[in-house]
C-alpha cells in the first residue's frame, strides 16, 4: 500500500493471488491499469500438497477462488496454455509461457559417449508429487552399473517433512549432491547447474495438476542442449520430438532401471536445432504489444 501511494503507477502487475484484493481497492483510488500475472493454478495445486486435509483444501480453494475473482483485472497473464481452458473465467488473456531468457545453444547431433559415470541433474521446485524421492532411488540402481555416476539435485523444498526425505535419501551416497532450500533459489544457480551435465532428469508424476503444463526445465534444457529423461507424459514427448531432445524412462520400474538407461543411452540426441520458439523473445513483442495496448 505503501509503494503504491508513493509510486501512483499507471499499471500495477500483481503476480501472485494475496494481493489481488488490495490491488483490485486501489485502482478505485489511484486510476492504474491492473495486470494479474497467473504463474500457477493455485487451486488445482493445492492437490500436490500431500500434507492438506480435505477441509483445509476446500476452505483454501475458497480463499483463493474469492480473491482471484475481484473486480478490475484489465488482464490476465497466463504462464501456461492449459490454464485458458483451466480457467475459462480469466479474461482477457495473453499465454506468456516460462520459456528460456537466453540463446540457443549450437549443439551437433551426438550419441552419450560410453563411460563409467553420467552427471544428472534434478533443478527446480522439489515436492513428492515432482518425483525426486523416486529419481534418487533410480539414481541408486543406476550407480550399480555406472559407479561414477553424479547426481546433483537443486532447487526449492515446499514441504520441510519432505525435504528431512530428501536428506535421509541421500545419506552414505556421497555422489549425490543436494541442495534443497527452503526459499526459491535465484534462476543464474540453477542455470549454472547445467553446466557439464549430461542428462536432466523430470521425473514427475503423471497427476492431472502437472500433466498439460511445460516445466521450464524443458525450455531451459532444450535451449542448454541436455538431453531430458522424462516420464511418459505425451506433451513432453511431444515437445522434445522435433529435435530428439529427450527420451521417456519410467522411474517406478527398478527392475529394468538400467536396461532402460542403456536404451538412452543408443539414442541420438538433437538431430536438429530446437526452433526459437522455445526462447523468450519469441513472445517479448506480444507482451510489450499488450502493456502498451493499456
């Protein structure tokens, strides 16, 4: 309240659903244009929380229906294209997708050279529902047969039960590095993480929360050149076809842990360029275009 009253902007993007009633106040006030930038369907989310009752999601999910539909919202920015058909109600839109800030990698077309270790990278937002408890005990069956193989894991733990998992995973493995904090870590560590990896890992859980979203960590590797073992989702497939940027492994299967990294192993990997697409500035001008349509 505060900033806005010293500020007094023209427009005021409010990125995240808490401060939306405030905002929505006042522009009655001030005469500001108001953007709300919807990073996540809150409300679906809230069934990835393993540690909500019944009760307690349903009075969230009524917290945060009520202060998502204030009045005055001159648009919404949408991170992913599902969210159109998530949320028919948020109108007028612009699908602002969390692709890669930077350049595209040049890359040639390669086969994983055959050695005794493979770094892997698991980075982002680290929950139950995003799979890195399964990863780590697939790592494990992978290290049985590649015993230099690394794992380092980065990235923000929502839930403090699960990252005290996380850390008992990972003890007597030296091999694993885990870096789990409890605030978001500023996006330039985690890029840095990709540098000398070999795969990244995205082994979530096919839940109808997660499953027609597109993880940044797909632009973000796409755009590096790393090569992603996926789950089966088809979207993702979908994604990374086009320049075999990835290949599917389910974690869940141990029995056949190493077969199926072998088979990753024989692929080709970005047999073309990923298309601009993937970066950011492909969709820079509508944004402008719209701010300035305000």
């Amino acid at each position: 309240m505060r900033i806005l009253l010293k500020v007094r902007p023209k427009i005021l993007i409010c990125c995240t659903y808490e401060y939306l009633p405030l905002a929505s106040f006042f522009k009655g006030v001030l005469g500001y244009k108001l953007v709300y930038d919807v990073q996540e369907n809150y409300v679906k989310n809230l069934d990835l929380n393993p540690v909500l009752s019944p009760e307690k999601k349903a009075r969230l999910s009524s917290i945060i229906t009520r202060m998502e539909r204030v009045n005055g919202v001159d648009l919404f920015l949408l991170a992913e294209k599902c969210y159109a058909k998530e949320m028919p109600e948020k109108t007028p839109f612009l699908i602002l997708e969390n692709k890669f800030a930077g350049e595209i990698k040049a890359v040639s077309s390669f086969k994983p050279p055959q050695k005794d270790g493979y770094d892997f990278l698991i980075s982002g937002t680290l929950t139950p529902a995003f799979g890195t408890l399964e990863a780590i005990v697939w790592y494990k069956e992978i290290l049985k047969k590649f015993p230099d193989s690394k794992l380092k894991i980065i990235g923000h733990c929502t839930v403090p039960s699960y990252g005290i998992e996380l850390q008992k995973a990972c003890e007597n493995t030296p091999k694993i590095h885990l870096k789990s904090s409890s605030f978001p870590i500023p996006h330039e560590q985690i890029i840095d993480e990709y540098s000398g990896v070999d795969f990244a890992i995205l082994p979530y859980q096919n839940r109808e929360a997660i499953k027609d979203k597109i993880p940044t960590k797909l632009f973000e590797s796409a755009a590096l050149g790393i090569p992603v073992l996926i789950g089966g989702n088809p979207n993702w497939l979908d994604f990374l076809a086009p320049f075999s940027g990835g290949f599917p492994i389910d974690f869940f299967d141990l029995q056949h842990a190493s077969e199926q990294f072998n088979a990753a192993l024989n692929q080709e990997y970005f047999t073309k360029t990923p298309d601009t697409s993937i970066l950011w500035k492909s969709q820079h001008r509508d944004f402008i275009t719209a701010i300035s349509s305000l």
